[in-house]
C-alpha cells in the first residue's frame, strides 16, 4: 500500500481527493432507514435484560460492591 | 472557468447528488421508528470505586478486554494499568513525555499504548520476561500529534492525528503499513469495528469517516455536526455510528442507511462533547461534558435518563466494560471513578 505523504499534497491533489471521495460515495447502496431503525430496535431488545447499566444489579451479585464491614457470626 | 473552481463544482454537484440519494431512503426517523417504545427508566449510576494516584489531568483511559484491568494516562507523565476491583496500580509506568493525549490496551492484554505532542506512538510490553515494563516500540512518523490509537491485535495498531491522517502501523517493524488521508482538519478520535474491518474516525473538518482497513480507504463521510468531533464509537452491533462534538450535540449515524438517524442534544446543554461509550445493548450513551458531568442517553428516544456527578473538573474520557458491567470516567480533576 503506498503510503501518501500528506504534506507534500497541493491544493489541487486534496481537491482531486475530495472528488474522487465524492464520485465512490455517490456509488453506494443505501438501505431504507426503516430497515435500520428495526434491526437497531431488535438488537437492542435482545440484549437490554443483560445491560447491567440498564437494568442494575444486586449488591451481593455486582462484582465492584463497596467491601462492606465485618460480620462477627 | 479555473482548474480549481472546475473541481469544486463538481464535487458540489455530486455532494448534492448524495444529499438527494440519502433524502430518498428515509422512509422513517427514528423518533417515529420508537415511537411506541417506553423511555427507559432514571437511571442512577453510583460511584462504587475511585482510582486515586493519579497527579494531574487524566486524558485517557481504556478497559481491557478480559478482566477487570484498565490502563489510563494522565499528563502527569505516568500511564497506570488499574484492578478496578481491588483499585490496586498493576503497573505505574513512567513516560518519556508527559504530554500524553491517548492509551489503548491490546485485545490480548500483552501491551498497551500512548501518545500526545511528542507526535509518537509508544507500545509497552507489560508481560516481559522480567516483569519490567518496557517500551517495546516508538512509532515515529505523524507530523502532528497523537489524539487516539487502538490495537487491531499485538502486531497491528491504528493511530489518529493533528496531522489529519490516521495511521495503521506494524509494530514489529515499526513502519507505516497504510495512511488513511482525507480529513480536512485535525483527526481527534478513532474507533474499530467489533469485526477489525473497518474503523471510525471523527475530526476538526466536522466530519465521520467510516475506513476498510485492509483497503485502505474511506467507505463513507458523514457530516451534520457543526464543530468539531471529539469523540466517536460504533454501536454494539457495528452498524451504526455516535459522534461526540464541540457543537454539544451527539449523533448516530447508520452505516447502511449512510446518514444520521438521530441527536441527541438538550437546549440546557451548551458545552462539548469531550467523550463518550454506548452500554452493552446499546440502549444507553453516556457521553462526558466539558461542564465536569456525563449524561445518559437513551439511544432510541433521545432523552436524557441520567447524569452521573462526581467529579470535580472535565471530564476527559468515559469507558464501559467489556462484559457491560460498569462504566469508567476519568477527569481533568486527576481521578478515574467506576460506576454501576
């Protein structure tokens, strides 16, 4: 892969670049944003019950639980 | 009509082309998309430990992906490898420069990174033969500095610039494998897909760009933001895309769609973005302020669920476990805290 040296560009070069950008990204196939929001919206609902952050968690189950006191039985 | 402006006229016209051919795959928001979706719940994080030791601002930290470990690097000139359970200091390892701007811990836990305005990128062997941790390598060749890296495995890591470029490096040999250009301004903040195909990059151009690494180059250019982007990350399932800006507002971008779906950002909210990680489901964003505080997003309904107060200056960096289980800040008031 050549490795381009950014500093020795011209203007000219980075305005070849942008267009060239350009002229890849005009190419792409685009889904519907229907189609998107519902695969996100699944992801997210399969997983959510397991997102501590979401959901909490015990104190006697969460790992980083302050160390409590001592317990004299 | 002159060269330049030729060029540019053309690269208008087919910007407005990709404006049009986004404009006709949105059938729906995400707003209307979650409509019927109940906001999550007040979500109320507590600190459950603070990581002191630390003597100066703290501008980066990474987890690790096994294990409860994390690295953080502070401009105090130390980066600290951290059991966030015991808050024990694995490693205190001193910097040749202290003006660290980024850390990244390995997938494998062998090694891990830094860098800032020394403009390099120096691994660390933290499983050396004799338990000293040494610099393993010094990747010199940005010609500006090192806002962010991340490893793609012990041989192979991608840095971001001031120079506006992002880097993929082999390590062993300490050359530059591929240079991604295209960024107009300043590189601040870099991400890797969860499958190592591609990675993120959001910069002082206003933009995103989505790379294949193994191409070498930029898939897809995502704009919107009106100042700069300070921090990026991929959603959890790698389809989609959170921007973090000066402009105070986060976004989420869908790579298939190729545009934004959604932003979040309050009229209460006027001060940047400086970082931000999304929960394990992708249900929650947590995004840190230049106003010392983290809000929490709710990803599909655009409302704050929570704001985690506790620390005392910037904070800089933000983190969520591998196993979603806690989530770390780090701050310009010298502490990392871990929260859940």
């Amino acid at each position: 892969m050549p490795v381009i040296n950014v500093d020795e560009l011209t203007d000219k070069d980075k305005a070849v670049m942008e267009l060239n950008q350009r002229k890849l990204e005009v190419k792409l196939e685009r889904w519907l944003t229907s189609k998107c929001c519902e695969e996100m919206k699944d992801y997210i609902q399969e997983r959510v019950e397991e997102d501590t952050l979401v959901k909490g968690i015990s104190e006697e189950k969460n790992p980083f639980k302050e160390k409590g006191g001592c317990i004299i039985c | 009509m002159g060269e330049m402006e030729q060029l540019r006229k053309e690269a208008e016209s087919l910007k407005d082309q990709i404006t049009a051919a986004r404009k006709a795959v949105q059938d729906t928001t995400l707003q209307e998309a979650a409509a019927g979706i109940t906001v999550v719940g007040r979500v109320q994080l507590k600190t459950r430990k603070t990581l002191r030791g630390h003597l100066a601002k703290i501008y980066a930290m990474h987890w690790a992906v096994d294990a409860n470990l994390c690295v953080s690097a502070s401009q105090d000139g130390k980066l600290i490898v951290w059991d966030t359970i015991t808050t024990n200091k694995v490693n205190a390892i001193p910097l040749k420069s202290s003006w660290v701007m980024t850390c990244a811990y390995a997938p494998s836990g062998n090694l891990v990174a830094c860098g800032g305005l020394d403009n390099m990128c120096s691994i660390y062997n933290l499983k050396g033969k004799d338990g000293n941790v040494k610099v393993m390598r010094e990747l010199a060749a940005h010609t500006g500095y090192l806002s962010c890296c991340r490893f793609l495995s012990d041989s192979e890591i991608i840095t971001s610039s001031g120079d506006c470029t992002c880097v993929l490096w082999d390590i062993e040999t300490g050359t530059q494998k591929t240079v991604f250009a295209g960024h107009q301004g300043d590189c601040m903040s870099l991400a890797v897909s969860p499958d190592f195909k591609f990675f993120i990059s959001g910069a002082c151009d206003f933009t995103a760009k989505l790379w294949d690494i193994r191409e070498g180059v930029c898939r897809q250019t995502f704009g919107g933001h009106e100042s700069d982007i300070n921090a990026i990350g991929f959603f959890p399932n790698g389809n989609a895309v959170i921007t973090g800006s000066d402009d105070a507002t986060c976004k989420l971008y869908d790579l298939r769609a190729d545009q934004e779906l959604i932003t979040y950002q309050d009229s209460s909210i006027m001060c940047g973005v400086t970082s931000l990680a999304p929960s394990l489901s992708g249900r929650l964003i947590l995004a840190g302020y230049d106003d010392f505080n983290v809000n929490i997003w709710d990803s599909l309904k655009s409302e704050r669920v929570g704001v985690l107060a506790g620390h005392d200056n910037r904070v800089s960096c933000i983190g969520v476990s591998a196993d979603g289980m806690a989530c770390c800040t780090g701050s310009w008031d010298s502490f990392l805290k871990i929260w859940n």
